[in-house]
C-alpha cells in the first residue's frame, strides 16, 4: 500500500455515501458548494506526504510501510518529537482550525497493532485495520457520543435511539440507532463507532450496546444528517477566508440495520472491553497531544491578528493591550511547554510503545476549554467593536463610486482601507462568526464535559499514586510538628 494523494482522497470520497444537507442528497461531496473546499483542505494534506516536508512528515514503521509519522506506534522520545514535528506542520496548513484532519483519529489507530491483544478474539481485526490505515493514510473520525434525548433514562432503555446490535449474521453483525457527533464525517472514508468512556452499561442488559466497530462510510444502512454549513454561505474568500475553505461540517450518524462486517469489529456485547478501550488504547494521551499542538498553532494566527488589528487601530503602544498580547503569548506558550513535556517524560506501554504522558494529557484538556474562552476575550476586550467596522462585501471593493468612499473613511492607522477591512474580515471570521462560535463550541467540549474531564484527572491521579503521594507530603508536613513544639527537624521553640 502507498499513502493517498490529494487526488486519491478525492476519489476515496466518491463512493456513493448517503449524505444529506438543505433537504438534499449530495451526490458528491468533493463537487458540492457546502463541501468541496474543505475537501481540498484536507487533499492538501495528503499532497504534502508526497512534496518538499515529506521527510519530515513520513516515515517507516515496523512493517517497511512509509506513513505519516504519527500514524504509527512511538518507540522513543524522538519518535515522539518528530510526530510532534509532523503535527504541527500539517496543522499550519490549515492555521490551527482544523480540529479533526487526519492525524486526530491517528491519536487511537497508531496503536491499534501493538495494542491488537486488548481485543480478544477479534485482534486480527485490529492488527488489520492499523496496515490499511497507515498504509494508505486513511482519514477517520469517530462517533461515540449518544444523543441527549433524555439522560435521566438508563442507556438499555433507549433502545429505540441508541447505537445497539438487532441482528448477527454470517457477514457481520447488524446495527441501528444513533451516534453523534461526527466532525468531518462527509469527508472521512470510515467512522469509528464505540460507547463513551463514560457510559454506564450494565452487563445482561446493555450487551447489545457494548460493541466497537468502524463503520465505512459507503455503508448503504448508514446516513449522514448534516448541520448548515458554513462554507456554502461564504460569499467569498474575501469575506470568509476560514469559513470558506475549513468547515468541519458536523454530522448526526444515523444507522438502519446497518451491516458491519466481521472484520470491521473490534468488540462485541463485551461491557468491560467496550468502555475500557478508551484507557487501554493511549487514546487519551495522543488526541490530547494531538489537539494541543494543534491549539498552539491556531494561537500563533490569534496573536498576529490581535497585533495586526491593535496596529491597524494605533493602539498597540497602550499599555492594557500590550498587556492583552503579552497574556495571549503566555498562553501559546504554555500549550506548548505541556505539549513539550508530555513528549519528553512519556509513558510507556506494555507493548513497548511510548505515549505522551498522561497526567500532563489531563492538565491540557481542562485548560484548553479555559484558553480558547480567555483567546477570545482579549481579542473582544483589545479590538472592540473594530470587526464590525467593515463592508458588506468583496463586491463594495469592486464598484468604483464605493470604493471611493471606503478609500476615503475606512483607512486605519497603518494600513490602507482594503487591507484593514481584510483583516478584520479574517479577525470576524476567525472569532464572531457562526463559524468562529462553532470553534468555540468546539474548543470547549471537545474533549469532554466541564465535570468529567476534572473526574478524569483525579482519577488517574488516583491510579497512578500522584494523590497518595500528595496525601503523604501534606503529611510528612504535619509530623514535623505536634501539641508540644517540632518533633523533629532544625527548628527551635521556646
């Protein structure tokens, strides 16, 4: 196998997939307004695997197969660095706000192989899909969120909605329901269906629910229900140069009697193995790795475009807002010292294959909600109300009388009147736009809700000994010392 091209990608994507958008189906998404750029977004991706960076980009993994370098299992801390590397490239070209290019769902896949034992009786199938997606690079994503139809009500009592098995066959099991929320999910070539981490499935009630698949996306028995995109509403470049090329446009996984094959089944009405893989795969510590490289790239537009815009107003020399910038650096630069840090003091699996630390993957999923939200105030509280100082089009700029006026009353204090509306344009798009309140959304809940990404890190604080340890030193702190004076150490009392 040999990875994909831009041109292959496109290609994968024409396989008569049920996606559906503004009462319609799309016959193809590669062609269609609401898609194609964002499809052309991610093909240059798989060109650069074969242009000038692909050393950089690429290389073996165990097997010979030339991939992505965070496409396979890492061995060491340079293995590591040089995914990080390949990582951030990869998401300059796209400015960060890209969420879920293909390296994201690479954060589980990677390790698939090495990890193939946790499967049980379908390890082959494990070991298999690692080749096929590494080897040609596949762009996955996944689904394993349950709608929020009622919460309240125990996951086996859903069975009318939920992701659940109905039938087995010979060919494969059979499954209907529904899985959210698939970010790229019309432009992926397979979704990776599984229960959250999360779930409460009770063994003999909810085995049906307990199953972990992939789903390809030219599966007759599945549908694509598509949010409003973005991009379809971008009038031009001009005036929606991110919207207009990056929409992720998300999408609600509905499955009718669905037929996965055998050999795309990785669990089957197995409670443990279904809610564990989460832990057991380092999911958790490289989409974390992933996601804050990524962040920190899209950091580096934020902070040109906050200085940019300050400069563009004449008042970059203030002090409240260089002060705002200097916050905005600080906060790039912490992603990137826990990045940093999570490859330097890996974990190590049983398998031998080292993973970004997990206690750090913890830090940087409850501060990177936190970030994002704090991003957007300062640009709010630095620039005002100065994105809304524009036009209503590229087409203003066009017609002579109007462009007169804008000439002569939209100038800004170090750039000419067309280049400031350029800019703020890009700032609107980036921040106060649908689009821009979607990356927010995005941003924040990505990773989990508010309480269990906290849950989640005193449970592995717990697991792993860091709170005993805590616990032991505030201790140690309360025995030097007791009703009668020091009982110990170099202190005096009287």
């Amino acid at each position: 196998m040999t990875l994909m091209t831009g041109n292959d990608y496109l290609d994968s994507l024409r396989d008569g997939r049920n996606v559906y958008l503004g009462g319609e189906r799309i016959a193809d998404v590669t062609s269609h307004r609401a898609f194609r750029n964002a499809a052309r977004s991610i093909a240059s991706l798989y060109d650069a695997l074969h242009g000038e960076h692909r050393e950089r980009l690429t290389a073996p993994d165990r097997h010979g197969q030339i991939t992505h370098r965070f496409f396979k299992p890492s061995y060491s801390v340079d293995d590591l660095l040089s995914a990080q590397d390949a990582i951030e490239l990869w998401s300059k070209m796209t400015y960060g706000f890209m969420g879920r290019t293909p390296d994201y769902k690479a954060a589980f896949m990677s390790g698939l192989e090495a990890g193939a034992g946790y499967y049980g009786d379908f390890r082959q199938n494990a070991a298999d899909w690692y080749k096929r997606f590494s080897g040609s690079g596949l762009y996955l994503n996944h689904a394993i969120i349950n709608p929020p139809l009622d919460r309240s009500k125990a996951i086996h009592d859903m069975r009318d909605v939920f992701v659940h098995v109905v039938d087995e066959t010979d060919r494969g099991i059979v499954v209907s329901g529904v899985k959210m929320l698939a970010t790229a999910g019309a432009l992926t070539n397979a979704t990776f269906v599984a229960p959250v981490a999360s779930a409460l499935l009770e063994p003999g009630k909810a085995d049906d629910f307990a199953v972990v698949f992939f789903a390809r996306m030219d599966n007759p028995g599945l549908s694509l229900m598509c949010r409003p995109s973005y991009e379809a509403a971008a009038t031009s470049p001009f005036d929606a140069p991110l919207s207009s090329r990056f929409d992720e446009n998300d999408a609600v996984l509905i499955f009718d009697r669905a037929l996965i094959p055998w050999e795309d089944v990785l669990v089957y009405r197995d409670v443990k193995r279904a809610t564990g893989f989460y832990a057991a795969s380092g999911f958790a510590n490289l989409y974390n790795f992933q996601s804050g490289i990524r962040l920190a790239v899209k950091l580096e537009l934020m902070i040109g475009l906050l200085s940019l815009g300050t400069q563009a107003n004449g008042t970059q020399q203030f002090r409240g807002i260089q002060a705002a910038l200097g916050e905005l650096i600080s906060l790039r630069h912490l992603l990137k010292a826990i990045t940093s840090a999570m490859a330097h003091d890996p974990d190590r699996t049983q398998a031998g294959v080292v993973v970004p630390k997990l206690q750090y993957a913890s830090a940087l999923r409850i501060q990177v909600p936190q970030i994002w939200k704090r991003v957007r105030e300062l640009m709010e509280t630095a620039l005002g109300g100065s994105p809304l100082v524009t036009v209503s089009g590229a087409a203003d700029l066009l017609d002579p009388q109007v462009k007169g006026l804008i000439d002569a009353y939209y100038r800004g204090a170090a750039l000419e009147p067309e280049q400031r509306i350029k800019l703020f344009k890009l700032i609107w798009d980036a921040t106060g736009s649908e689009f821009g309140s979607r990356h927010s959304v995005y941003e924040t809940h990505y990773s989990g809700n508010f309480d269990q990404i906290r849950l989640d890190s005193l449970t592995w604080a717990t697991r792993f000994g860091q709170l005993a340890d805590c616990e032991a030193f505030a201790q140690r702190c309360m025995d030097d010392y007791d009703a009668s004076g020091w009982s110990r150490g170099p202190w005096l009392h009287d």
